[in-house]
C-alpha cells in the first residue's frame, strides 16, 4: 500500500464530507420580509397553541368546580356558589362601635349556600337524624317554646305587638302552635338555635360560615357601599330586599311585596349570585361575638375570637348572627348593611332567625 506523505494528508477533506459551495449555501438566506414572515408565523402558532390550553384549562376547572357544587348540593339540597378568594375592608364608620376599625381582610375561597336554608331542607335533616331542636326541648322547668314577633293588629298601639315568648313555637310552629309550614316550604327555617344550625351544617358535611367570609360573600365585590346592592337604600325606585317599610314596630307598609318572611331568592341576587343577604331571616355565624374583635383581628382568614365578651351583658357568651330581618329598618339599626352585627346566645331561636352554610374548596 502506498503511503502518503503527512503534508497530503493534511490537505484531504474529512471522509464523508462534501465541500459546500456558496451556490449551494445561499439557499439558506432569506430576504428579510420573508424571515420577518416566518418568525410572525411561528409567534402566532406559538400564541395560539398557548392560548388553546388555557382555554381547555379553564374549561376543565370550570366543569370540576360545577361538578364539585352538584355533588356538595346532593345532601341537604340547596344549590352552593363558588366565591373566589380575594381581600375586602371588612366594617364601617357609620354603623356601631363594634363595627369599627376598618381592617382588610383575605379570605379563601368557599362555597357558599346560595339562598338561606328552606324549611323543606331542615325537614329532611330532622326526619333523617331524629333531631329534636333547643326550642323544642323543655329548658329549666319551662315549656318548649321560643320568641315570636308579633305586629299590633291595629297598627296604632305601640304596646299591642313585640316580642313574647310563646310556648309551643319551633320551627315546625314558628308563629306558635296554630301555625304550620304549609305553603311555607320555600321559606326560611326559623326558630333555630346556633346549636341546631351548626347540627344541621355537620349532617350536610358543611358548616357555618365565618363573620368574615359572610360580609365578603354579602358585599358581592362593592367595596364601602352602605347595601349590599350598592349605595341607594331603594335603587330604581324598588325595594331590593325584604325588611321593614314604615314606623317600626307600629306599621309594616309591606312596599316590599312581603309583611314577615318571603320564599328564599324573591329578590334580586348580588354580584356572586347569592340572595337574601340582607333581611327576610338574620343568619347565624360561626364566630364568638366579641365587641372589640375587629381591633386585634387577623388580616387572613379570621376565625372570630376564642371566647365571647358582650359588654351589653357581660357574662352571657354570644354568637354572631348577620343580615338583618324581615324586622329590620333605617330606624332600629339597619340590620341589613352588610357590616352590621348581631348577637345571640347560642340557644337564642327567634321567628326571624335563620342561617346558610358554606363549605371550603
């Protein structure tokens, strides 16, 4: 075999490889219009193929979040609504002391129950556990019973109607033994302790909301409105929820369609999609009452405080309760703001007290 000199080896091309001509060569440049076509060409595929996923991203949470409030709807019926997690000023400088200082607040999301609970819902939770409610348990020698407001029948005497309590009232019997549910199975349950709506929220695999998560879920995303609707008391020249109209505790006018509680979601919903946030029933929360909480409240997620403090009547521990009442009005506290307050002790059931529910993602 012949052997070449080193210096020829050198100048041999590599095996395999085949000069490239500039003929060749140049048939990877491009004009610069083409070039800028093909990289706009590529964004946009880029940008569509992007935005495709998060459409079908979205899509599929939409569908687990709808599939997710169907199976929490299943016991105890009542549709829920998902309210998204965000920060809200939580109180007023308008209202009472205990309604003070602003703070924010950042809740999680939950969801919520979107009209209060029916009597037809705590039907079927009493039929199905045999539950027997605080009213209608004998209390310290006394006989079953709860409050019950009743109107003057004449509308003139002050002292011919009020408060009493009335033996035999339940939420079976929320005006008293003569009275009953039928017709009223859209209505609101009422004459139900805390103690029976935190029951009723356990056996449907829920629970109470927290002060907070109520007020945020009630102001719908209107920050530092005075309603829960806006900041007119009548928008339109329409009553937006049921309360008292006329001289409390004389006269219900009933301009708002209703004199005493309406079937749930007979108004108008928010801008979550809840209704009967403010009047119809007053709701119970989870939360302790104290006067001074807002004070020293967390900034997440507040729990309310770990024990009551009412210097109304000190010593009588006190749940909150929010949202006014069918007997609220602009001349006895206007209940129905959605930073106003309310107090009851846990075994307090009343014809206008009721509640909803919520539940964590």
């Amino acid at each position: 075999m012949e052997v070449l000199p080193w210096a020829c080896i050198r100048r041999m091309p590599p095996p395999l490889c085949t000069p490239v001509s500039e003929d060749s060569a140049s048939i990877y440049k491009m004009p610069p219009a083409t070039r800028s076509a093909v990289i706009l060409i590529v964004f946009f595929f880029g940008w569509f193929v992007l935005t495709m996923l998060w459409v079908l991203n979205d899509a599929r949470r939409i569908k687990r979040e709808k599939e997710q409030t169907r199976a929490l709807s299943g016991r105890g019926g009542g549709d829920m609504v998902w309210i998204a997690a965000g920060r809200f000023t939580m109180g007023a400088t308008n209202g009472g002391f205990d309604e003070q200082p602003l703070h924010d607040v950042k809740v999680a999301g939950f969801f919520m129950d979107k009209t209060e609970v029916t009597n037809a819902e705590f039907a079927s939770f009493a039929e199905a556990t045999g539950y027997v409610t605080t009213a209608e348990r004998p209390r310290e020698g006394q006989p079953p019973g709860a409050l019950v407001f009743t109107a003057p029948v004449d509308g003139t005497r002050e002292d011919a109607g009020g408060w009493r309590s009335v033996a035999g009232a339940d939420w079976r019997h929320p005006e008293g033994p003569q009275s009953d549910l039928i017709g009223r199975e859209r209505f609101p349950v009422v004459q139900v302790s805390w103690e029976d709506a935190a029951a009723y929220a356990r056996w449907a695999g829920k629970r109470l909301p927290t002060e907070a998560e109520w007020e945020y879920a009630a102001r719908g995303g209107i920050m530092h409105a005075a309603y829960v609707w806006g900041t007119e008391l009548k928008p339109g020249g329409r009553w937006a929820a049921n309360f008292w109209q006329g001289r409390f505790p004389v006269e219900d006018t009933g301009e708002d369609r209703f004199k005493g509680l309406a079937p749930v979601g007979s108004f108008p919903e928010n801008n979550y999609g809840l209704t009967d946030l403010a009047g119809n029933a007053a709701e119970w929360c989870a939360d302790w009452y104290r006067a001074d909480y807002y004070k020293t409240s967390p900034h997440r997620n507040p729990p309310g405080p770990e024990e009551s403090e009412d210097p109304d009547e000190p010593g009588v521990p006190k749940r909150v309760a929010r949202g006014g009442s069918f007997l609220s009005s602009e001349t006895n506290g206007a209940a129905y703001r959605p930073s106003a307050r309310l107090k009851a002790a846990p075994a307090y059931a009343a014809s206008d007290l009721g509640f909803r529910c919520v539940r964590s993602q």
